[in-house]
C-alpha cells in the first residue's frame, strides 16, 4: 500500500525551524537556570564564610555547679519561660518544661542538692535517631532541635530521651515569640536559646543569664571543644560528669557535684 | 500435581445478622472518625496522655492490630508454604483478613499523631535509622504483598507463583513484627523496653492474637454459610493456638525471669508484678490470655471428633480469651513502662520535682482514646466484611453441614 503523504517541502522546513527553535530555548533555559544556580551557590558559601555559619569547630554546651544551685531557686526556669514564651501555669503533666528544678537526696549520705534538667543535647542523640521524618535533628555545633515544619507529633524522641527533656503540645498556642515558633501537635525541647547564639557568642542562653542575674552564676554556657575557652577551662578545675552517663551519649550538659 | 478443584465465591445470601453487623461497624467507624477529628481539633489534652505517658490507649490499639494482622495471615501461610492442606479454604480468608486489619492499625497510629495533616511528610521525607522509617517500609509492603499473594489466590493464571509469594510474605510478616517489637525494645532511657527479647516476644504475641481473630472469623464465616467449622479443622486450629500460646508464655517468662535477675531492671520488674499494674498483668496476661485459653483449648484436644464438632463454643471461648489477654500485654507493655519513673539520677531519691519524676505516672484513657482504638478495629472489620462480599474469598469446604 502507498503511503499517502500529503506535507509539502515548505512546511518540512518550517517544522525543522520550529524544532531548532525549541531546542535553542530548551538550551538557553538549562544554561540560565544552571548559571543562576551556580551564582547561587557561590553567594551562599561567600555569606557563610563571612556570617560564620554553623561548623563542627564548636560544641556549645553548659556547665551546672550544682553547689551553687539552691533549692527554692526556680529563676532559670522562669528565665527560659520568658525567654520562649512559654506558660508558668497549668498541668504540670502536660504543659511544655523545657527546664525543670529536681531536688535530690543521696540514698546512702543523705547529702541533698538540686539541679535544673533540660536537653543535654546528646552527641549520640537518641532523639534524633528515633525520629521517623528527621525532624530532630543535631546541628554541627552540637544543640540538638525539632524541625516545626517536618514534626509529625509521633512523639516516638519523647519515649527514646532519657533525660524526660521534651514536650508535646496538647493545646492551641497564641501569641507565640518569634524566636520560639511552637505549635499544638508537635514537640518541642530546649534549644539552647540558639536564636541569641546564632545572633552572637558573648549573648548567653535565658536560663544562665537569669541564674546569674540572681547571683548563683550556677549556669556556664560555652565551647566545650575549645579548651581556652571560660567553660572549658572551669570543667578543668572543678570537674563535671553527664547524667547517666552510663548510656554514653556525650551530652553537651554537664554536672558539678552530683 | 494435583489440580485443585476447589471452588470459591463472594459470601452468598445477605443476613440479616450481616447487614446488621455491617451498620454497627459503620457507624462504630463514624464514630472513631468524630473522636480522632476531635482529638485533632482540640489537641491531645483532652485525652488521658500527658508528657509523661506519651502514647495512649491509641498505640495500644493499633500495636495490637499490626501483630494481629501478621499473626492472622497464619491460615495461608500453612496452608501454602507449609502446605498443610487442611488451611487451604482458609488461606483467601486470611490474606484479606490480614490486609485489612493492618490497615485499621495504620489507621489509628495516624489519627493518634499530633499532626495527622502531615501524613505526606512521613511518607516522602525519612529518617533511615529510625525503626519508625523502616516499619512504614513494611507496613506499606505487607500490604503490596498481601494483595499480590491474594491475586495469585484468586486468579487460576497466576497460582504456580502462590507459594512462593506466600514465602515471600511469610518471611515479610516475621521481619515487620521484629520492627514492631523493636520500637519497644531499644529505649535505652527507659528500662522496661530496653531488651531485645522484646521482637520474639512480639512475634510470639502476633501468632497467639493473629489465630485467635482467625478462628473466630472462621467460625464466623462458617456461620454465614449457614453451617459451622468441620471438626478437623477445629481441631487443627486448638492445637496450633495451643503450641502458640505456650510460645508466648514461655517467651514472656523468660522476659520477666532476666528483668528480676539484673539488678538495674529490679525496680520496675516489681512494679509490674506487684505494683498498680500487677493485676492488669496476672489476671489479664496470664489468667486470662495464657491459662484460661490453654485450659480450655487442652480440654478441646482431648475430646473425640464428633463431640468436637459440637464444642466450638470452647474454641471460641479460647480464642476471644487469647484475644483480650494479648491486647491487655500490649497494654501493660506500652502504659505500664511509662508509668514507672525515669532514672536519671541512679542512687539518689528524688525529693521535689515538678515533673513527676519522684513517682509513678497516672493514666486514664478518655472516651476520645476509646473512640479512635474502638473505631479502627471496627473499620478494619467493616472492610473485611465488604471485601468477602465484593471477593470470592469464602470455600464451600470451609464449612460443615449443622447436623
């Protein structure tokens, strides 16, 4: 059977013209885009070289002296509060505690101290291991956060943390800070006041600052991985140990006098 | 190789018992659906959860339906890779009864998020070491492979494939319930369910609760047909929920045995046996999930055939024992760790905190919790119900004549 072809010559042309002319877009497009990217990407390792964006060189983390830290003292917690926006008041099982006082006594001396517990940022955070969408996450700098976007509120960090250090949001917030952005439905935990040391390393987290403020100074943030550092030469002097320290997570927060 | 000529097709004659289940089912499922919407919409503070018991009533159903779903693919896994031949008008039965009920279990783990909205994210965005990641992995592909086994079943093109993709999703169920029990066993910061033995433990739990619901809907099937369970199979069925109810037992023996022997998991071991929980563990675990059934199923076994055939009732007896008792485990597994408190500080007393780390946890389930546990096992079954409607799922050698 003949094959019936009816295009002429002219429109044969126009048609090759016509795909020249897509292809010639198609090229210039995937050049501008991957130019654009590239510009991209250079501006943004131009910015973090000079913004000091977030590196492994430093490992923010606390120092507690629990012999300066007193019993009836709450004013880290209430520091951190207001720091964060976060209630005083309500259920204590279900309201956000992102610091909590807990007095104890040795069982076999009798010796009694009190400490403030919060996120020990973990090297090997339990936490982030568990979560299912990576929500929890480590930065390179050591403090371990909750991504609010890709928090599902399986509250799966909350059954792995040992230290009880995070909360689930069981009700409608307002009127949240705008370093804090906290919501129903996901979980949240102490962020080391990130926001202030993002903005600048002399700006300490709420709770050292208040402690200070109240003339403990019970509370030492600094570099653990600089060992000129205020924090770390302090640890040298009067030592410090982790919080179940058995489980060898190299936490970020660290004890005097337990 | 023989052929097989055994014909099946969608359940027949629409009771009236049917229809009525059907509504109840429905309107049970409704029901869930308010609650979780309102769980949602007014947040978790309306239920008994708080920051200390995290997962609620909620996980305890649907951990309870995920091990039944694995365990009730037991009648095609016999009857297929063991080729045991007496399973075999069962095994449709019980690849849709395991699809379903999984997804009912999916279902409530879900609606029982923080943030149900953001099902997209779970499901596009992981986390690999995560045993929560891995388990979505199997839970979607118990399902792939649950309606591919199914579809080897049912079209006569494919059967040669049969046994071998129920290998395939013999070996699938046996890794998804070691995920299951995973989630449970490796919490380093809570010493209840920090052991490993927590995965055999789980499979062991899952065979016990996936019989159980299996012979129960047998019977019920086998009702439908106007007849009841031939007494071979009741038979069958007593001795393999026997030899699986001994397994669990043995296995949780062994569990609660290696808790009181080290002396760091002391503490919370008395908690369980003796503490606010004790009774929930001795009379719901152990009476009524392990030696109720055992004693009933032993007095089944020694009965001759005819007699067995007319002490179904035992059977029945046995299995929805099982049944309860496996989910009340799964209870005093999930609330009863929670309960006890973390020890952050070992060998010191805590004096004041204001987090309840000085003693136990308190946990009430609302009605909310019920309503979303309660809607997603009546959805699962709504579903199975359609399914055995809309599928030629039932044999006419999965029933006896009434004699």
């Amino acid at each position: 059977m003949q094959k019936n072809n009816s295009s002429s010559p002219q429109t044969d042309k126009s048609l090759l013209a016509r795909r020249r002319f897509l292809r010639n877009l198609g090229l210039l497009g995937a050049t501008a885009v991957s130019s654009f990217t590239l510009l991209e990407v250079k501006a943004r390792e131009q910015k973090a070289n000079t913004t000091g964006a977030v590196t492994a060189e430093k490992r923010w983390g606390l120092l507690i002296d629990t012999s300066k830290c007193s019993s009836g003292c709450d004013a880290c917690v209430r520091g951190c509060n207001e720091e964060h926006g976060i209630e005083n008041e309500g259920n204590d099982a279900t309201r956000a505690q992102w610091i909590r006082k807990i007095d104890l006594k040795d069982k076999l001396t009798g010796s009694e101290s009190s400490v403030p517990v919060m996120c020990q940022h973990c090297d090997s955070a339990p936490c982030v291991d568990v979560c299912p969408t990576g929500a929890s996450f480590k930065r390179a700098d050591g403090i371990v956060l909750v991504n609010k976007h890709t928090c599902i509120g399986c509250r799966y960090c909350m059954m792995a943390c040992p230290y009880k250090a995070r909360s689930f949001i069981h009700e409608t917030l307002t009127n949240q800070k705008p370093a804090a952005p906290r919501g129903k439905g996901t979980v949240e935990s102490c962020t080391l006041c990130v926001h202030r040391v993002d903005r600048s390393e002399d700006l300490q987290p709420a709770c050292a600052v208040a402690c200070t403020d109240e003339a403990h100074s019970a509370i030492l943030f600094g570099d653990l991985n600089d060992p000129q550092s205020k924090l770390a030469t302090k640890m040298k002097e009067i030592g410090a140990s982790q919080v179940r320290a058995d489980l060898q997570l190299n936490t970020g927060v660290r004890y005097h006098g337990l | 190789m023989s052929i097989d000529n055994t014909s099946y097709q969608p359940l027949g004659q629409t009771t009236s018992g049917y229809l009525w289940l059907l509504l109840v089912l429905l309107l049970m499922s409704i029901a869930g659906g308010y609650c979780a919407y309102n769980m949602e919409h007014q947040g978790h503070h309306i239920t008994g959860m708080t920051n200390q018991v995290v997962w609620g009533l909620p996980h305890v159903f649907a951990v309870s339906l995920i091990l039944t779903a694995s365990g009730a693919l037991n009648g095609a896994t016999l009857a297929s890779v063991f080729g045991l031949q007496i399973y075999k008008p069962y095994a449709r039965l019980s690849v849709a009864l395991a699809i379903t009920l999984l997804v009912g279990g999916l279902l409530v783990l879900v609606l029982d998020l923080g943030r149900p909205d953001r099902l997209a994210i779970a499901m596009t965005t992981y986390n690999f070491r995560s045993i929560f990641s891995w388990n979505i992995f199997l839970y979607t592909g118990f399902i792939f492979l649950g309606v591919v086994y199914l579809s080897t079943m049912l079209d006569r093109k494919i059967n040669r494939y049969t046994s071998r993709v129920g290998a395939l999703v013999f070996l699938w169920r046996i890794v998804l319930t070691t995920g299951t029990g995973c989630i449970f066993g490796f919490l380093v910061g809570r010493s209840a369910l920090d052991a490993a033995i927590m995965a055999p433990l789980f499979i062991a739990l899952s065979v016990v609760m996936g019989t159980a619901i299996l012979a129960l809907v047998m019977m019920l099937v086998a009702r439908w047909q106007r007849g009841i369970l031939p007494a071979a199979v009741v038979n069958a069925l007593a001795t393999l929920l026997f030899w699986c109810l001994l397994t669990l037992l043995y296995f949780s023996v062994v569990h609660h045995l290696s808790n009181l022997y080290v002396a760091e998991h002391q503490a919370d071991e008395r908690f369980v046996l003796g503490g606010p929980f004790a009774v929930l563990f001795w009379f719901g675990h152990i009476v009524l999930g392990v030696v109720v059934p055992l004693l009933l199923l032993q007095r089944l076994r020694g009965l001759s055939q005819p007699a067995a055939n007319k002490n179904t009732g035992l059977l029945l007896a046995a299995s929805g024992a099982a049944l309860l008792g496996g989910m009340v485990m799964v209870y005093v597994i999930v609330i009863g760790s929670q309960t006890v408190p973390q020890t952050l500080f070992p060998g010191k007393i805590v004096t004041a905190s204001s987090f309840g780390d000085a003693g136990f946890a308190a946990y009430t389930p609302s009605l909310w919790e019920w309503g979303v546990g309660m809607g997603g096992v009546c959805f699962s079954l709504l579903l199975f119900a359609m399914v055995l409607k809309l599928l030629p799922l039932c044999s006419e050698a999965a029933s006896a004549a009434v004699e």
